[in-house]
C-alpha cells in the first residue's frame, strides 16, 4: 500500500474528519486505500480512502494551507488540486523509515 507524506499540523484536520480533501500543487493518480506518514513523527498514523481530484484555484490552496497569499509575487494562474478522500481513520501508530528520495508517496 502506498504511503502519503504529510505535514504533522494537517494531520489531526484530515484524520478527525474536518477536511475531505488534502491541497496540493499538482495532481495525483493514486486512488484508493492510502497511509498517512507524518513527517515528523515518522510514522503511519491514519489511512485515508481517496477517491479523485478537482482542480482549486492558488486562492483556494493558500487558503487551505492558511498562508497568506502575496499576489505580487504569485502565478495565480498555476492550477491546484484538492485531492478529494473519504473515510479517514486513525492507526495505532506504526514506525517506518521513509526513503530519503520520496517526498510524497512510497511504499509500505
């Protein structure tokens, strides 16, 4: 199964059900059953089920991300994804050594 890398401070958002998608800055083609690997922690901590993506606007990702958005020296024609998941759920947490090459996804 295949693990999503993910910042501590969105974690508890998506795994308590506050958010049913994650912002990203491109898009994905993973479906499915997915880890949530946090970063910090190095560990497994959740899985979420995504289903899809959309595209968001750069106000819509800033937004998410709760950044302020500085229009001087943005692209706001740069298109976002929300990478749209159902069914998140905690995990006992489990220890796991990330490959230092994956940024964003690898496999468990």
């Amino acid at each position: 199964m295949k693990a999503l890398v993910m910042h501590p401070y969105y974690i508890p958002q998506v795994l308590d059900g506050k958010v049913s998608f994650d912002a990203r800055g491109y898009d994905t083609w993973v479906k499915g059953d997915v880890y949530i690997y946090d970063s910090k922690a190095k560990a497994l901590v959740g899985i979420i089920t995504i289903t899809g993506t959309h595209r968001i606007s750069v106000e819509d990702y800033y937004d998410w991300h709760h950044m302020p958005l500085d229009r001087d020296n943005t692209d706001t024609s740069h298109e976002c994804y929300a990478w749209d998941f159902i069914n998140p759920r905690r995990i006992v947490p489990i220890k796991v050594d990330k490959p230092k090459d994956k940024r964003v996804w690898f496999e468990v």
